[in-house]
C-alpha cells in the first residue's frame, strides 16, 4: 500500500527529522571549526613572529599577517641559533626519539612473545614484575639510572639518551593482550609445519602486529622527541642538546634581550618532525587504536 510505514521508511525520514539532523551537523562542524582555530591561533602568532624583526615583536600591535624576514630568520635559526645550531638540536632530538621507539617497541614485542608463547616457570611473576614498573617513572629512578649511566661513561652519548628510556611496560602490556587475542591454532599450525618460534614470530606475529606497532611508534616517538629532564641531565656538552633542551635555553636571564624571531622559529621547527610522524602514519595510527580485534 502506499500509505504503508514500510513505504515511509524507504522513502527516508520526516522532513522534521531531517532538518534536525542537519541543524546538529552544521552545529557540529561549526563548533569543531571554532575548536580548531583557538588551537591553531596561537601556533599561527608563533609562525607570523618567526617572520618579521624584533622591533615589529616587541612593539604592539603584532602584526597578524607573514612579514618578510622568513628565510633570513629561518636561516639564522638553523644554522646560527642562539648557542647551538637547530639543525644540530633537531638532529639530536630525532636520533633519539627514533631510537627510543625503536627500542621500545623492539624489546616490548620480544618479552611480550616470550610471556604468552614460552611456557616457563614464573612467566606470569615476570610479567607483573614488569607491569609494576609502571609505578616506577624515570623522574623516581633518575638518580640510580644517571649512576649506571656514568660508571658506563655514556654521559654526551646517544646510547645514554636512548638505552636508559627503551623498556616499556605499557608497550609490553599492550603487545601481550594483542598476542592473547591470536587464535592458538596458528601456533599449532606452525609447529605442526616445523616452523620454528622465532620463525612463527617474523612470519605471523609481526606482520598482524603491524597496526600496533604504527599506533605505538607515534605515541613512543613523541615521548622521545619531548623528553627534557633526562637530556637535561646526562648531557654537558652543548653539540649534545635536544631541540627542548635548546628552547628553554634560547630564553635569556637577567637584563638580557630575547632574540624573539629566532626563539619562534626554533619552535615552529621542533613542531614539525611530530607532525610529519603523525600524518604520514595516520591511517595505521588509526587503525591500531580502533580495530575491533584488538
């Protein structure tokens, strides 16, 4: 019948319905917009500041449009800066945000295959022994950790800045659920194959661990690139400094002058390297987080 709800249905909902629908949605992508340039704003400033003079900064208003010093600033910043060069500090910053990742999701895979595939005694003790850890931050154990670190001589090192960060328990934790969820009839199947673990780890596991590790190197790779303290103390030599290190230093103390252009450009560099690593690894970053089998 053509009166009939099953017609209604077919033919799409009320108009009533629809323009409710659409007023949400339009209030929606205004208050996102809104959201969106409030976040923005001030990131928007630290660029225009990179690109006009000192005086244009320090004498109000500050203009809100690019001035004409961009590459003169940029310039100076990457390769004079204020005690170090940038390109040196981005340099430092990567290789050790990089290795931190790396390191992390390398060991964190290897325990957590061990804990769920390897039956031995205490497997389940070892876990929750690392598992607490978590309670344990760098910040807690420093002072022990710089210890080990200097009777090494690794201080003014990358592998001081990257070898004292790379366990993780939360990385660990959440490979050992992921490998729960894989059916043992893989396992089996492998063996029964004559496969042999490590050859059932870089054939099987790895591969279906590969939105995982995506979603995690994002996570662990701006850890790395934002660490201040343990840079901060384990390095003396300024060709060592990180790009954090280097901004907090660019400020100046006492009656000094803040060299403003510089100072923004330098921080409008160090946001970029995240920002590459977040969107090119965006659709596995979303995918580790969301799949429904994790």
């Amino acid at each position: 019948m053509a009166g009939s709800p099953t017609n209604i249905t077919r033919n799409g909902p009320a108009p009533g319905m629809v323009t409710k629908s659409g007023g949400r949605l339009w209030l929606t992508h205004v208050l996102m917009i809104f959201g969106l340039l409030i976040i923005f704003f001030p990131i928007w400033l630290a660029f225009i500041a990179s690109t006009v003079t000192q005086a244009d900064i320090v004498s109000p208003p500050m203009p809100l449009l690019p001035g004409g010093f961009f590459f003169e600033n940029y310039k100076r910043a990457l390769f004079s800066g204020v005690n170090v060069p940038v390109l040196t500090m981005l340099l430092n910053s990567l290789v050790m945000a990089v290795g931190i990742a790396t390191g992390k999701i390398v060991i964190s895979l290897l325990s957590a295959f061990a804990i769920v595939y390897f039956k031995f005694p205490g497997r389940r003790t070892f876990f929750w022994m690392i598992f607490i850890t978590l309670m344990l931050p760098v910040e807690v154990r420093i002072v022990p950790t710089y210890e080990v670190v200097a009777g090494f001589g690794l201080l003014n090192s990358y592998s001081g800045l990257i070898f004292p960060l790379i366990a993780s328990a939360t990385a660990t934790f959440l490979f050992r659920q992921f490998f729960m969820t894989i059916p043992d009839e893989l396992a089996e199947a492998a063996r029964v194959d004559g496969a042999r673990p490590m050859r059932f780890f870089f054939d099987i596991i790895l591969p279906m661990s590969r939105t995982n590790i995506a979603a995690l190197f994002v996570i662990l790779f701006i850890y790395g690139w934002n660490q201040y303290l343990w840079p901060l103390l384990i390095t003396t030599d300024p060709d060592m400094n990180t790009i954090v290190m280097g901004i907090k230093q660019m400020f100046p103390s006492g009656d000094d002058t803040a060299d403003w252009p510089v100072i923004m450009a330098t921080s409008i560099l160090a946001m970029i390297p995240p920002v590459v690593v977040v969107i090119s690894m965006q659709k596995l970053f979303i995918r580790g987080l969301v799949d429904s089998e994790k």
